[in-house]
C-alpha cells in the first residue's frame, strides 16, 4: 500500500477560533505521525483560516463538498478551481450525508470527481450502505452501483489510481457503531477486486480509507486489516488529543509493515 491517510471531516462545525485552535493543536503534533499523510476538511468557510495555520507543515486542507460544474452562474455553489486557489489539496465527494440529505446521484458524484479531479484536487470519493442494506445483504450490491459510473469510464478509471475511496458504512457513520475490522476488511478486498478487475495499477495504488465511528480505541485494529489504508474521521477529528492519536495508531502500522 502507499503512504496510510488520515482525514478528519469536521462536517458543520465549529467557529473562525475553534477550527484555528484545532489546526494548530494538530499541525503541534505533526512530527508524531511524519509517515502518514493527514488531511483537515474544515466548513468551506473555515478553509482559509485552516489553510493559513497548516501553511508549511506535513498536513493539507481539504473541502467537503465541491460543485458538479464548472464556474458559472449557480447560486451558492462552490467550485473546485476555486478550493485549489485556497490550497485544498483533498475533496470529499459523495458523502452519504450528501446521498441522504442532498439527493446526490451517483452520475452527480462522478461529475464532481471529475471536476475535482481536473482542478489539482485529490477526490475521496465515499461509498457505504445503509443498515437496511446490509441486513438484506445488499452490501456488495450497492458499493458496486457506487463503484459502477466511475469504472465503467476509463477516463476516470486512470485518475482513480492516485485517488482515494472511503468506505464508510452509513450504519457506522456518527453512531458510535464501527464496523468489525473483518466487516471493513471484507468491503475494502471487495472494492480493491472491483478495480482490480478494471485496472490492476489502480487496484494496486488506490489508497481505500474506512470510516464510521473511528475512535483512539479501535483505530489500530482496523488500520491493521490489509486493505485498510487509513481513516476518515468524522466526531474524533473535533478533538485534537483523539486526532492525533488516530494519526499515530496509522504511523506505527505503517511502520510496522
Ligand atoms: P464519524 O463520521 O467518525 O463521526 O462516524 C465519519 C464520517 O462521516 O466521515
């Protein structure tokens, strides 16, 4: 696997203070997880105020959201070009709060990774199934319908090999449930076959983040699985002292390997 990656996704909080006390809480720490890349995606508001902290440090600056389209006439959008001028390096793309509460699609979610893409950002494009989904044992069906509008382009299938995929089962998202280490690992192999079978570099160098529920206490154990290579972190990353033990549960794997 490459470098393990760990990004905290902030989601809708915090102030213009709480986020710079954040980011400079974590960027102190750097040096106790210099082999693992980590990523802050703060409210889109909060990105230069992040971004300004972070400034020559290890660790990068992600948005949680992007625009399926270019600039343009489309009130209250935000478009890609212009989080790279921030100096976002990350994107989150297709999370399920977006699916859920925003109607996303998934041809909407490959538009945004494309755009993404296009504009200098690393897209992370979030998959997961609802609880109802796998109690019907539809898991694998529904990451492969996620899966399926990206692979089933070879334009994007060449960009998904320096890209990164969450899976990030809904049930485990801000529950406090995480997935066994064998339940993620089960659906990062599952993912890592599916693009296997469309190109074996891109299966090779996709980096296949787990999230739900990630915490200091079961971090190690899943960073452990093989096709799990690394973190996105939801309610642990507003906390400085949980972050950062996050990042160092990835860097002692990682050198453990
Ligand atoms: P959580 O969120 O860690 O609070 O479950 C993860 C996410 O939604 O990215």
């Amino acid at each position: 696997m490459g470098k393990p990656l760990v990004l905290g996704n902030w989601k809708m909080h915090g102030t213009q203070r709480s986020a710079h006390a954040l980011a400079l809480g974590v960027v102190a720490r750097a040096a106790e997880f210099s082999h693992v890349d980590v990523g802050l995606c703060p409210p889109f508001v909060h990105i230069p105020t992040v971004a300004a902290v972070v400034f020559g440090s290890a660790i990068r600056v992600g948005a949680q959201n992007v625009s399926e389209r270019g600039e343009g006439a489309f009130t209250g959008e935000i478009a890609a070009t212009m989080l790279r001028e921030l100096g976002c390096t990350y994107v989150l793309v297709g999370h399920s709060e977006r699916r859920q509460g925003y109607a996303e699609t998934n041809a909407g979610v490959v538009a945004k990774y494309v755009h993404a893409h296009a504009a200098g950002l690393c897209p992370v494009l979030c998959v997961g199934e609802t609880l109802a989904e796998r109690q019907t044992n539809a898991t694998e069906t529904v990451i492969e319908s996620q899966l399926e509008p990206l692979v089933a382009r070879p334009d994007v299938v060449a960009l998904l090999a320096h890209g990164v995929i969450a899976y990030e089962p809904v049930w485990a998202i801000g529950t406090g449930e995480t997935a066994t280490p064998a339940q993620a690992q089960s659906v990062h192999a599952f993912i890592r076959r599916r693009l296997a079978a469309v190109g074996p570099n891109v299966a090779q160098s996709v980096r296949i983040v787990y999230g739900g529920s990630v915490k200091p206490v079961n971090a190690n154990e899943l960073f452990a699985m093989p096709d799990v290579d690394g973190g996105l972190i939801g309610g642990a990353a507003l906390k400085i002292e949980d972050f950062v033990a996050i990042c160092v549960s990835a860097e002692q794997l990682r050198r453990g390997r």
